[in-house]
C-alpha cells in the first residue's frame, strides 16, 4: 500500500482547534495516510475577516514550508477563506 502524508493546516494560533482538525482529518484519510497537523505560533487567534486572513497567511506558508521538509505531498488549508492560497 502506498504511504501519503498529507499536512492539513489550521491557519489560526489555537492548538484546541488544530487538534480538532486533526481528529477529524484522521477520521476520515484513507488507509495508509499520514495526517500532519500544524497551526502556526504566531498570528491570530481567530479569523473573522480579510485582515485576520492577511495576517494568517504568512503563518500558512510558514507552516507549508515546514511540512515540506517533513515530507508532505498535499497541503490542506483548514479554513473557510483559504489565506495563503494564492500565494
């Protein structure tokens, strides 16, 4: 069976809620996914608009060039406006 590790990325600074994330993701991979959670140290706490996704966006490219060097192949932004995407 072919190993995937996908990082799924709480773009917000609560670890509560990157654990969450992380359950649910698990919950739900295929067999022989690994599933690497991360939130960043430093941003905002919550994300209630385009500021706060302004803000969280260096943090998701932080965490998306850290999960590359653990060996990442898929990135997942767990949050409903996706900052950092387009970057």
């Amino acid at each position: 069976m072919t190993q995937f590790c996908i990082q799924v990325i709480n773009p917000n600074t609560s670890p509560e809620m990157t654990h969450t994330i992380a359950s649910a993701a698990r919950s739900v991979a295929a067999p022989g996914t690994t599933i690497l959670a991360s939130c960043p140290s430093q941003g905002v706490e919550s994300i209630e608009g385009h500021f706060d996704e302004a803000i969280a966006a260096i943090g998701v490219l932080e965490q998306i060039k850290k999960g590359m060097a653990q060996g990442a192949q898929g990135h997942v932004i767990a949050c409903f406006g996706d900052p950092g995407l387009l970057a």
